[in-house]
C-alpha cells in the first residue's frame, strides 16, 4: 500500500489524494508538520532529499527519489516514463 506523506493544506497533495480516491488506490496518508520543521528531518529527508512534500512510492527505476510531484500521477496510473515503476509496486 502507498503511504503518502503530506500537509493536508497543500494544493499539490490534495491533486495526489484526489487522483488516488479516484482511482481506488487505497493509501495510507502519513501526516507531516511542516511548519514544526518534520519536512527537514534526516529520516524526512531520505524520502526526498528536497524536503518537499508530497512524498510517496514514487521512485523511478534507480531508486532515485521523485522530487517534483508534477509528474507522479502519470507514475500512479503507470503511464511514468520507461524508466518509471507504478506507485505503490
């Protein structure tokens, strides 16, 4: 199961959230404080080294981190590039 990690007031995890409702794809969402600085902790930091939110199972082929959410629906309906995996996989 995805666990997306986000900041409910924000627009761009709102698009994820809604996207994955529509689809059915169940999720866990991992709530994070980010004006509470849990977005620049080390452990945070791991799942994206930007420190941006939000953060799910989106990795491409080398394990690189996605760190710019425009591209992670096309990863969640599996359309990614060929380099890309399916969120959640």
């Amino acid at each position: 199961m995805l666990k997306l990690y986000d900041y409910l007031p924000s627009q761009n995890g709102f698009k994820i959230r809604l996207l994955l409702q529509h689809l059915g794809q169940p999720y866990q969402h991992v709530p994070v404080a980010i004006f509470q600085g849990e977005s620049r902790t080390p452990e945070f930091l791991q799942k994206n080294p930007v420190g941006a939110i939000p953060v799910g199972a989106f990795r491409l082929q080398n394990n690189t981190a996605l760190t710019d959410i425009s591209p992670a629906p096309f990863h969640i309906v599996g359309a990614g590039p060929s380099g890309g995996d399916r969120a959640g996989e």
